[in-house]
C-alpha cells in the first residue's frame, strides 16, 4: 500500500537521537545517540528512567500535534 500512497507526507518530529539511529535518521556514532545510550544504559537507574519519561512524554506530544496535519493531507490527496 504505501507503494500505491507514496511517501509520507507528515512525519512526526523526532523524540530521541536513539530513535533516529533505529530508523536511520542519524547514525550510531553521533555524540547525542552515544549520550543518550550513556544515560539509559547506564548505572543510574533513576536518570534511566527520567529518560524514558521524557521520551515518552515527547511520543505523545509529537502524536497529538500530528492528526491534525495528517487531515489535511488526507483531504488533498482523496479530494
């Protein structure tokens, strides 16, 4: 199907340099992903998880900025 659709038309902004490695968005030896993997993986349990939460947290506000964004889209291309 997304053959068919194309490519994105709305991408949802980045939560975490992480996230982008995963995705390719940005490689693994950038110094914001070594930092962040620093955070997460390492002995401070705590900082781990504010980290999660933060990245959480971003998740849902990149999510409900998006739809919006996505309707109009949607409208252009079935109209």
């Amino acid at each position: 199907m997304a053959a068919i659709l194309g490519a994105p038309k709305v991408l949802l902004e980045s939560s975490s340099a992480i996230g982008d490695a995963l995705v390719c968005a940005r490689r693994w030896d950038d110094p914001l992903v070594y930092e962040e993997l620093r955070i997460l993986l390492g002995p401070d349990d705590q900082s781990a998880q504010q980290y999660v939460q933060s990245i959480r947290q971003r998740l849902v506000e990149n999510y409900i900025r998006a739809p919006p964004l996505c309707g109009v889209e949607e409208i252009d291309f079935y109209d």
